[in-house]
C-alpha cells in the first residue's frame, strides 16, 4: 500500500551503504549506521529551502499577529468570516500557512517508511524493496558495539537470540542514544520558541504548544526509546541534530537579512533629510531669477523709481497699465481738453 513511500526510502539506504560499505565493509555496523544517518541528511537537504520558507512565512505570521487578534474581537461569532478575513490578510501579506507545515509533513512518511524497511530485515527473508537477499543478510549480520541496529530494548529474548545479541548490550547503546536524542529534541524546541514574539507568546494555544514541544515530544522520544530499533534511534539524534544546527544557520542569516534592510532604509532618510542648518527648499516656490514654468503668468515687477511695470504680453494685448494722473481714462494725450484750432 506504501511501497511509493518504502521503494523510495530503501533506495537512499541502499546508495549510502554502498558508499561506506565500499570504506568498512559491507557487513560493518558503522556503514550501516552512516547510511542511515546519511538519508537523514539527504532528506533534510531536500527539505532546506521549503524550511527557509517555513521560517519566513512564521516571521511574517507574528508581524501581523496583532491584526488577526483584532479579526477575532471583530467577528466573535462568526467562524466563516474569521477565516475569510484572515485569509485575506494571509495573501496580502505572502503568507502560505500550509508552507510551514510542509516539512514536518513530508518527515513523518518517511519515518514510517524507514521503521517499516528496518523491521524488514530479519533473519531468512529474501529480498526487502532494493536490497536483494545478500544486502538483508548483510544488515542482519552487521553490529554496532555488538548490537545490531534492529534490535531494541524490549525485544523478546528468542528474537534476540535470532539476531545473536544480548539484551545487555542493547540496553548499553540504546539508553545513552535515547537521553541524548531527547535533549537534543528539548533544544531544538527551545530555540525555536526563543525566536517567537511576545504577542505569539501570549496566544494560550501557542502556550500549549510549546509546552508539548519543550517537554511531552522529549518525554516522549525518551520513553520510545524502549521499543524503537537502535537504527531509528540513530534516525531520530541525527534528525535533531540537523534541525538545531539548520535552525541556527537560517535564523542567522535572516537576522543578517533583517539588518541589512533595517541599515539601508535608516541610510535612505539620512539622505533625504536636510543637513543641520540649511533651510528647506519649498518646491512650488521658484528660486531668485528663475524664469516661470512654462504656462505661469508673469507677475509685474516693479520699476526703480515707479509702479510695476507691465509684462510684454499684456503690452502686447493692449492691457498695458497706461494711466496718468489727471487724465480721464481713454482720452488721447495729444489734446488737451476744450482747447480749439484758431484759423
């Protein structure tokens, strides 16, 4: 039913244990367990630019936090507008909810499916997906501080006889994988719920989550570590390991991102800004000696010694301001008045 998940999966074991199996041998407990450490890493290469993606998307998300509350207070009542509302804001903001998921979301399958092929390989099977009856009967034989990587702690003794192991030395390497994958799975939490803001913080179901992922995933990883194989142990540390040190990267760079826009915008305003001392400049105001724009009216200008003078176009239209004192408007100065021709 899930071979599109387990052909998969057994493919990227088989390519890394041929890797290492070419260093220490094909049987050798430390190929295996490279191999399987290596398709972590393998996954979570694939899987690093939808988690960039996933940790903008949560960036962008607590920004408008204060928005979607408001949404809330807004349509108490009424869920179908809520999430309208809010999917609106979503989009105007770039923001995928899904995106965020897409990572846990493609690990889980492929933990199912590597439990599923390890449990597989048991001594007398044949063929397991890719691996042919030699590449099982090399997993079953292969050991790791004399444990074999599908052997785990409350495994029934006859099986344990099966795989030639004693439950002591399961317990040996088993629990010290299991404490430290759990404190690796407690700080990988605690620097993701370092970097959320206030506002996120005081959400009472972002409370709950944190608190399942800071304690109850640990608890959790520390108790199914009695009935998880050595491998899947292996598994679930370098998954951890992975995340905190990708964690680290990301949000490092991001930070760096942040500051740089922070610094360039700080250095647009300063430069836009008037230097200390110097007056603003009005732009509608034209400077000292400037001709108008094209358009403009000309205003009169005054003269040295009399009243403004009139602009060339109204000279030109006959609108010139001729006036003389003493003089009725529209009269000739050529003649005086009530003066006649004698003969």
């Amino acid at each position: 039913m899930l071979n599109f998940i387990y052909y998969p999966v057994s493919f990227i074991l088989w390519c890394w244990h041929w890797v290492f199996g070419k260093v220490f041998g094909e049987s050798s407990g430390f190929a295996w367990a490279l191999a399987v450490i290596f398709l972590v890493f393998t996954l979570r290469a694939i899987l690093f630019k939808p988690f960039v993606g996933q940790v903008r998307s949560m960036r962008k998300m607590q920004e408008f936090a204060p928005e979607m509350q408001k949404i809330k207070k807004k349509f108490p009542n009424d869920r179908q507008r809520q999430a309208q509302e809010m999917q609106k804001l979503q989009s105007e903001h770039g923001v995928n909810p899904l995106g965020g998921c897409l990572p846990m979301l493609v690990q889980i399958p492929v933990f199912i499916g590597l439990f599923h092929v390890l449990r597989s390989f048991k001594p007398g099977w044949g063929e397991v997906y890719f691996f042919d009856k030699q590449g099982v009967d090399s997993f079953v034989n292969a050991k790791l501080f004399g444990t074999n990587l599908s052997t785990f702690i409350t495994m029934p003794g006859d099986q344990l006889a099966q795989y030639g192991t004693e439950r002591l030395n399961v317990i040996l390497l088993s629990v010290p994988l299991m404490i430290v994958a759990s404190i690796a799975t407690h700080f990988t939490a605690r620097h993701s719920v370092a970097r959320q803001n206030q506002a996120a913080l005081d959400n009472p179901q972002t409370a709950i989550m944190n608190k399942l992922t800071l304690w109850i995933f640990p608890l959790g990883v520390l108790a199914g570590g009695f009935f998880f194989p050595v491998a899947i142990l292996l598994y679930w540390l370098s998954n951890n390991a992975w995340t905190l040190g990708q964690q680290h990267f990301v949000y490092k760079r991001i930070d760096s991102e942040e500051e740089e826009k922070k610094a360039t915008v700080v250095e647009t305003r300063q430069a836009l800004a008037p230097k200390p001392g110097a007056k603003p400049v009005n732009p509608k105001k034209p400077a000292p000696g400037a001709k108008p724009a094209n358009g403009a009216k000309r205003m009169p200008t005054a003269g040295p010694s009399g009243p403004p003078k009139a602009s060339t176009d109204d000279a030109t239209n006959g609108n010139a301001n001729t006036e003389i004192p003493g003089l009725t408007p529209g009269r000739s100065t050529s003649k005086k008045p009530g003066s006649k021709k004698r003969r």
